[in-house]
C-alpha cells in the first residue's frame, strides 16, 4: 500500500499544525497540489484513474489519522517528510481549521478532477469536468436537510427506545443504513444525534462509551466509487476517537460496492450472491462494480434506511449492459421495476426491503417520483406495503445538482391511515396536514396531489365527472415517426405549402387556439427551420409512414406537452402532421371537436393536469401528460356554459390578432370553469390563475 510509505507517528510538536474544530472548504487547488506531491514517494499504476485513487486513498489516510490525532489529544507528526509537508498544506495554521465534514466537502468537489500523465510520467489532476461528479451523483447535502429529515425519521424511532427498560441498550441496537453512502454526510449526523440521546442516560464517565459503540455498532452503508467510500470509513473512525478502535474497524459495515446490484433475499453464501449477479451480468461486471448483498450484511434489517442516493440513469454504460440490467432489475424487484424509472426511485423501492418491521425510510428523491409513469409500480408497491408519515417537498434547488427535490418519510407498519406531516421549502416550513389512506393511495396514478396546493395549484372536485375518454381518442407519436421523416421535410418557399406538401407541426409552433406556422421558426432534426413541410409523395416512396400520415391527416386537435398551460390547436381540416411529442385527440363524433378543445385548454383541466402530474415535466411549473393521461380529463357538465365554451373557443382561434384572440381565450376559459359546475368566485380564482401562466 501506498500509505504504508507515509505512515503517521507520534512524536511532539509538528509545526504550523492546529486543532480542527471548524467546518470550511480549504482551497481546492492547493489540496490537489498537496495529493500530487505525494506520487513523488512511490510508484503508481500506469492507468491515471488507478493512480489518482491511490494517491487519494493515501491522502486521506493522512489526513483523518491527523484528525484521530487530534480528538485524543496526541501530538501528531509524520515520519516521511512529503507527508509532512502535505499535513502542513491541509492543516496550516494561516487558514481556517479543517475539520472531517470539511475534508469530506472537499473531496465531493475533488471527484471533478480528470487524472492524466503529462509527457514526463508525472501524475496531473488539473482538468474539472463537472459530468464525472454528475454521473456519480456526488454532492454534499446540507446539513439542515440531513438533520431534518433526521429529525422525523430518526427521531421517533429514539422516542420509542426511550420507553424501553434499558433506552440505552435500545439505542444502541438501531441499526442505520445509507444505501449509497457517499462520504457519509447521512450516517456521520445520525450517528452524533443517536450518540447524543443515548448519552443522557448514562454516567458522564460512560459518554464516550456509548460514541464509539454508536459509531462503530449502528451505522452501515454502501458506496460505489471506492474512494468515496474509503472517506466514509475513516471519517466515522476519526470521529469515534478511541485508541483502541483499529481504522479497519468499520470495513465490514461500510463497503465499497453497488448497492442495487445485490442477489435476492435469501439467496446463499457470498459466493452464491456473487453468482446470482454474475448470471444476470457477467464476472467482469461483479468485479468492478461489487454488488453489495444486503441481507448478508445485516440479516432482519433496519431501523433506519435514510439518505440521498445518486439521480438519474447511472446504472447503463452501453446499450447491451442496460438490457442485462434491466433484467437483473427486474428479476431483484419484480414488475414494479420497468420502463426508465430513475435510480433514485429504485433506491426508493430497495429500502422497502431493508427495512424491518416498525422502521422507518427517509431518502431524497427527485420530484419525479410523485409522478413519473415509470415510476409508477415503485409508487403503488411502497403504498402497499408502507405508510407515509412525512412528505418533504423543496421549493428550490438544495444543492449543486439543479434538481428539485422531495422526501417522503415512510414507516413499515400494519397501519394504513394516519396523518400526513407536510413540509415545504428549503426550511421545511409546515403545511397543513392532511388525512391519508395508503390504500387510496396505492390506487391513485401519481402522489403529485399530496403536495400540489403547496406549488399554488388550485384543487378542484371533479370526483363525479365522466372522462374524456368517453368522447375521444388520444395517441402520441414515436421515434419511429420523428426518424422517418428524414429526408422527406423541406422548407417551404411561400406562405402556404407546395403541391403535395402538409405543415410540420412541432411542439413549440402550438400556442392556445393558435399555431404559428410559418410566423415562428422552429426546430427538427437538429437544424432551425422557417416553413417545414412533409412532401406525401417522397414519404411514400421512401418509407413506410403513408398509413401513419394518412391516419393523422384528419380533423382533430394537437395537444402540446412541456408547457405551464395545456396549449391546444384545432386542425379543423385535417391539414397538418404532428411531430412527437405532440399528442393528436381526435373525437369520436366529429361535430364535438370545438366542445373537446375548449374542454382540454379550459383552466379547470390545466389545474388538474399541474396537480396530478407535477414533477413530470422538466420545469417545475411545466405540465407533461401522456395520451391516456389526457383522456382521463373530467368532461363539463353544464352544458350551455359548455357551448358557449366552444363558440369562444373557435372565435378565438379564428382570430387573426393575437390581442382579439386573447379576449376570445379568456371568454371560453371563464365559461369552460363554470361549465365544470364552479362558483363564479372559484372560476375567477381559476381564470386568474390560469392568466398567470399563459405564454406571454
């Protein structure tokens, strides 16, 4: 090993060394500088990736060793004079006091690094390239969300111990869990608020007793970059401070290894587990990314499963490694895992198999996963088997990753109604709590409708309406379709299309009961185009999509999706094709396609639509539906508001001002709310609201 060479000794007064006690971020420059200048010691592997873990893994060793140091009061001081110019780089008596939380900070922004060697074999670490740490899903968690999301999680499972004849025992037996630990943000503030309760009840002479068995006992977790790992372990071994408590300690509870990749409960020995995984991957695939197989680890589970596991689809590096581990997905968690549910959501369903009976699951998670259809079987199966006690919903991005994010606090128990504790903003400001059945939960499409009043997203009771699936048809477009009209769109020289031509039409030409062909450029295919239009005679040669054209070249409306309203364009002649992902609703009695348009733009349907599918869209405020989805819009049912509805509507999109168009929209949006059997003082507050949102 590396750090053999640069071991830590005790010997008195290292200068220019001093207590760290102060969370700050040292200069990021000046610590890659310090690492670098260790690779000067020995040799490293000649692959840079390799290397720069090394020499990382070596740092760190240092540097927390230091730290130990510290917490007992020894005089630290090194052997090896680079190491000792490295320990006075980090904890230099010119700067702020570094201390574990700083060092762990600091590695997060580390992992931007690119190692290479430079033209002489020296190990260079210069390059950041923010997609590496994206694509591990590295960033620091604040700590008032971490003590929060503690706070009712944690807590009340030490609230229950402190009934017990023996609260310390009771303590000390929780068992907490981090399933993609990182460098340990989660489980370092659990273990220091699980410590500070137990300590109370024992004598002050037994405090540190119970630290260390707080630290060393209760705390388990898993990490897939090896180094961020090796942080975690030495971070919780410094913070500890025993004498006794060998670094090594802590290599059973925290691992380096996939979390999600492990082999069904119940499976045999490790070798088995291995092999279970193995037949799903491949031996390679098990030796770089170590599935970690949780019921080996601890075999009835935990208290706690709490943290903020990575977003986004990591798991696939190519196409044929996707398809195998979508299987192994599928084979480790049944059908509730399909389609591209994001790897937070499927961290989401794997603590519902840590968890035992009576604990509790607090991770982060991306707001899609209120709503989300591939998120969907997770959603239903954790309501099945669950009860949420907390919902957490963040107003604005927390942290560096520019996601908005959520947390539902669940519990594993027989109870299936309860009241619902909701929060919302960075200072998880207090909502009303609501009454909630799981299993009118487990039967709901999405859980957007637990929080949407708190995004301002006015609630409607629209329970007795008959659906719009009752007068329609709905159908959304493929990459089939997007990909084969290649080489068949032109641009068209006129104001009208050529002979044999029909308008392009793209999400962003549908504005409400207009569309802006030919006055708006658009985009397809990667390049900007002024009039695209699909040549029918080039499409029938060429490809196979004549069928498809010819079905969609009817009367009907297109429907656009990514937007703050739901943006519908009538196609009274049928003229135009619609390029995905625009959704095409055609009525099955043509004379009610001006009554289903002014149906689907009316207020009361983008409210529903805001509060059933929020999270989906990639704008907070956006609304992004399916083609079922919108069929399963409430129909009107006073049906002269519902005409009336319909004839402004269609004045509106025959209107050749944009302003004329505008008083004609908001006639037919007033008349669609009172259509749906609103007050006329909820259909103002509805119309006012919808103003707000309409593209300016």
């Amino acid at each position: 090993m590396l750090c053999s060479g640069l071991a830590m000794t005790t010997t008195p007064g290292t200068r220019g060394m001093m207590p760290a006690d102060v969370n700050h971020r040292l200069d990021e420059h000046a610590f890659v500088d310090a690492v670098l200048d260790l690779q000067k010691t020995v040799p490293l592997p000649d692959v840079p990736e390799k290397a720069w873990e090394q020499l990382l893994t070596a740092a760190y060793d240092l540097a927390f060793a230091y730290l130990h140091d510290q917490h007992l009061d020894h005089e630290p001081g090194c052997s090896n004079p680079v190491a000792s110019r490295f320990l006075e780089t980090v904890f230099s008596e010119d700067g702020p006091a570094l201390d574990e939380t700083g060092l762990a900070t600091l590695h997060e922004t580390v992992l931007e690094r690119t190692p290479v060697y430079d033209r002489s074999g020296c190990l260079e670490a210069m390059e950041r390239d923010r997609g590496r740490r994206e694509r591990m899903g590295a960033f620091y968690t604040p700590d008032h969300v971490v003590d929060s999301l503690l706070e009712r999680s944690l807590d009340p499972l030490l609230d229950i111990a402190e009934q017990q004849d023996d609260p310390v025992r009771a303590m000390l037996q929780l068992r907490i869990c981090d399933p993609a630990c990182g460098s340990g943000h989660f489980l370092v503030r659990a273990g220091e608020r699980l410590a500070q309760r137990a300590a109370k009840y024992v004598h002050e002479r037994d405090v540190h007793w119970v630290r260390v068995n707080a630290f060393r006992d209760c705390l388990y977790g898993a990490e897939l970059d090896p180094v961020s790992a090796h942080v975690c372990k030495r971070r919780l071994w410094s913070l500890a401070a025993d004498s006794q408590l060998c670094p090594s300690s802590f290599d059973q509870r925290i691992l380096a290894g996939h979390g999600l990749l492990g082999a069904l409960p119940g499976t045999g020995t490790l070798a088995e587990c291995d092999a279970w995984t193995a037949e799903r991957l491949d031996e390679e695939a098990v030796e770089t990314l170590k599935p970690v197989h949780w019921h080996l680890l601890v075999e009835d589970g935990f208290d706690l499963v709490i943290g903020n596991p990575p977003f986004m689809n990591q798991l696939a590096r190519d196409t044929s490694m996707d398809r195998r581990l979508a299987t192994l997905l599928r084979d480790r968690f049944g059908d509730v895992v399909k389609g591209y549910p994001d790897v937070a959501n499927i961290f989401l369903r794997l603590a519902a198999d840590l968890v035992r009976p009576g604990g509790r699951i607090a991770l982060l998670q991306p707001w899609s996963v209120l709503s989300s259809r591939d998120a969907g079987g997770i959603r239903r199966d954790l309501a099945r088997r669950l009860r949420m006690t907390d919902l957490w919903v963040a107003l604005e991005h927390i942290f560096d990753a520019g996601v908005h994010v959520c947390a539902p606090v669940l519990e594993r128990t027989m109870e299936r109604k309860g009241v619902l504790h909701r929060t919302s903003g960075a200072g998880f400001e207090p909502a009303e709590d609501i009454q909630l059945d799981m299993d009118v939960l487990a039967d709901e499409d999405t859980w957007s409708g637990l929080v949407s009043d708190l995004m301002g997203i006015p609630r409607i009771d629209v329970s007795r309406h008959e659906t719009l699936d009752r007068i329609a048809t709905a159908t959304a477009d493929f990459r089939d379709q997007y990909y084969g009209l290649r080489g068949c769109v032109q641009d068209a020289l006129h104001e009208r299309p050529s002979a044999n031509c029909v308008p392009l039409i793209t999400t962003g030409l549908v504005d409400p009961a207009t569309c802006r062909w030919g006055r708006k450029v658009t985009r397809y295919d990667g390049r900007r185009w002024n009039r695209p239009q699909v040549n029918l005679q080039e499409l029938a040669a060429r490809t196979e999509l004549e069928p498809w054209a010819t079905s969609r070249l009817v009367p009907k409306l297109l429907l656009a999706t990514q937007t703050k309203v739901l943006e519908v364009f009538v196609d009274e002649d049928g003229a135009c094709l619609p390029l995905t992902p625009l959704i095409t609703i055609m009525p099955l009695d043509p004379g009610m396609l001006w009554h289903l348009a002014a149906a689907l733009a009316s207020p009361v349907c983008t409210a529903l639509a805001a509060g059933r599918y929020l999270g989906a869209a990639r704008s907070t405020n956006a609304i992004k539906l399916s083609a079922s989805q919108a069929l399963t819009l409430p129909m009107p049912t006073v049906q002269d508001q519902w005409d009336a509805a319909a004839s402004a509507f269609q004045a509106a999109s025959a209107a050749g001002d944009d302003a004329v168009r505008l008083d004609h929209l908001h006639e037919a949006a007033m008349a669609s709310c009172l259509a749906y059997g609103c007050g006329k003082e909820q259909s103002k507050m509805l119309l006012d609201w919808w103003k707000d949102r309409l593209p300016r």
